[in-house]
C-alpha cells in the first residue's frame, strides 16, 4: 500500500443564515484544524475552497500550499455568500480538479462537501450527468466525503451516497458543530492505494479500459521537430524521431519518452507526463506497444531527473495569493445570465 501527496478542495455549501457568529468561528477553526493537520502530515498537499455568490461558484485559481489562503478567502466573502447549489458546484469542483490534473503529477484529489438543509440539492436529471463525471476522473484518484451538518433527509442522503461510493469517499452527518472537528481530523489522515508495478509484458490497469479515450483526450501530442536536438532522456543526437514538449519545449526522442511511459504512465499505457513540466503526453498506442514489447528498441539507457514535486509546487505558487476566480455556474437552477470578476488575495507583508 502507499500514499500520495493530496490536493483538497472544499465545497463550502452551507447556507447564510443558518448559523450563529459562534457557530460559524466553530466552523472556521475546524477548516483550519484541517488544514494544518494535512500540512503537518505533508507540505506538499494543497487547498483550494468553492463558494456561492450571486455571480456563481467563487474559487482560488489554483490550489495552494498556503492553508491560510483558504480562510482569508471564506472569512473575507462571507458577508456575500449565498446559497450554494450542490449540482453546479460539484460539477466546476471536477472540472477544476480535471485541469489540475492535466498538469500535477501523483495526486491523491480530495472533495470535502460542507452542506445543511439550504443546499439547493441535487435534482433527478442531473444525477445521470455528474455520476458520468465522477466515474470518469476517480480513478485519478478523486475522493468525495460529503458532511451534511442538521440535515435529515434520507431520500436525498441515498442519492448522494451512490453518487460518491465510487470514490471510496462517505456521507457523515453532523447535529452538533462541536463534532464538526473530529470528523475533519480524521478526513485529514492520508488514504492509501494499491501499488502497482508495470512488467515486461503487461500494462497496468489502474484506470478502466472503458475510460481510456477520455484520458487520451486530455492529453496532448509532442511536437515533432526537424532541426537535430539533444534528446533529454538519453542525451543523444541522432537521426531518430525527436519530439517537443509543446508545453515546455523540452526535447526528446520518441522511442525514449515511449520507454518512459513504461514505467511512468498514468494508468493508461501510452498516456505519460513530460519529466520537466509535467504536461500530460500521448503517444501512438501501436508504437508504444511495440517499445514496451522490445519490437523497438531503445537508442539508449534512459536517464530521467525528474523535479521534486513541492519544489514544483512552489514555482507555481504566486507571491501575493491567488486570485479569486468566478464563474457561471454549469448546472444553474434558474436562467439569469451572470457575469464575473476577479479578486486577488493579498498577504501583509508584515505578518
């Protein structure tokens, strides 16, 4: 068994109103008990939060190392928070963690559902819909713990408790806020995961075969490129097919970016990450079989460096805190067209 590094998003859905000034502090300690466990645990896991304004779902641009960006975020739009639409914001949630995906490697993503009894709840014609989503990217992995704080209604529990079974995640319900930080301890702990190794003749098969063609959609072609080049795998020049990073430029044979992915795919075997940048990479599936069954063969030993994942982390990590994007919501219980803006966290440079 192992673990992975975890980026968690939280979909903040409780409803304004609902909650004493205490109360809500109560709330805000238990996201920040949560947060700094998970810190504790691992400095490369990363947050990010959802929340509902009247423009839609609000969220950081991107996950970030910085636990505290999550409470600036929420403390600083409370006062323009309203009620959260359970359908939308799991639906921009995966999409969000879809993008991330394209782009960080060996993540655990986890979903932390916060909903009561003034979610708009999900109705029966967009269940087919996000359970298709869901099923697609939980091989990810994605995780989806929903906790619903003074909420009895078991019609509606069954419905999301099926959506996120798949996952490997629960529904928890919380009368008393007081159990609100337990609960989140114990969600804070890493989850663990079959390991899996690739042998001489098989491919692993750690993502369904079935969801193959939508990971080959995310995934992007290198670029073939004419003018000689160093290939970064064996650090050769050669007549050989050199291929680009089209995301970081970096160059390589085919054959040893193909000899890579046996070892580094992400559950699909022709589907792997550029060792400098991490963008998720294709190659043909006929020409990788052929290079994984020795039919092609290697110009040389591959040598791979490849980046320390948090020091990654951090080059991506902005300065002054990340913005604060908002969108339409996609699964929208009403018509009104909205528009949206964009805040930046800032830090003060004296704390």
């Amino acid at each position: 068994m192992t673990t992975r590094s975890e980026d968690s998003l939280i979909f903040y859905a409780l409803t304004p109103g609902n909650y004493q000034p205490g109360e809500m502090r109560t709330v805000y300690d238990s996201l920040k008990a949560f947060c700094d466990k998970k810190k504790e645990i691992d400095q490369s896991d990363r947050f990010n939060i959802v929340i509902y304004q009247d423009d839609g779902p609000n969220y950081l641009e991107d996950f970030t190392l910085n636990p505290e960006n999550i409470l600036i975020a929420l403390e600083s739009l409370e006062p323009m928070i309203v009620r959260a639409n359970m359908s939308g914001g799991i639906m921009v949630s995966a999409t969000f963690i879809i993008d991330v995906f394209k782009n960080i490697p060996n993540k655990c993503f986890r979903m932390i559902i916060l909903t009561d009894n003034g979610t708009l709840e999900i109705p029966e014609v967009y269940i087919p819909v996000l359970d298709n989503l869901i099923d697609k990217i939980k091989d990810m992995p994605l995780i989806i713990d929903i906790i619903r704080i003074k909420v009895n209604n078991h019609d509606d529990d069954m419905k999301l408790s099926e959506l996120i079974t798949k996952t490997r995640g629960h529904l928890h319900h919380v009368q008393d806020l007081n159990d609100l930080l337990p609960l989140l301890n114990d969600l804070a702990e890493k989850k663990t995961f079959s390991s899996f190794s690739l042998s001489d003749d098989t491919f692993s098969e750690e993502i369904p075969i079935e969801n193959f063609p939508f990971y080959n959609n995310l995934a992007v072609d290198p670029k073939l490129v004419i003018d000689k080049h160093t290939c970064s795998i064996c650090f050769k020049k050669g007549t050989n097919a050199i291929v680009q990073c089209p995301n970081c430029d970096t160059t390589s044979h085919k054959i040893c970016w193909a000899l890579w992915a046996k070892t580094s795919n992400i559950g699909v075997f022709n589907i792997f990450r550029c060792h400098t940048c991490f963008q998720l990479l294709k190659l043909d599936e006929d020409f990788v079989y052929m290079v994984h069954t020795g039919q092609l063969k290697a110009i040389e030993e591959i040598k791979v460096e490849v980046m320390d994942l948090k020091e990654f982390e951090e080059t991506l990590e902005a300065l002054d805190g990340p913005k604060i994007i908002s969108v339409e919501d996609p699964l929208a219980m009403f018509d009104d067209d909205l528009d949206g803006d964009d805040t930046t966290i800032t830090h003060d440079d004296d704390e």
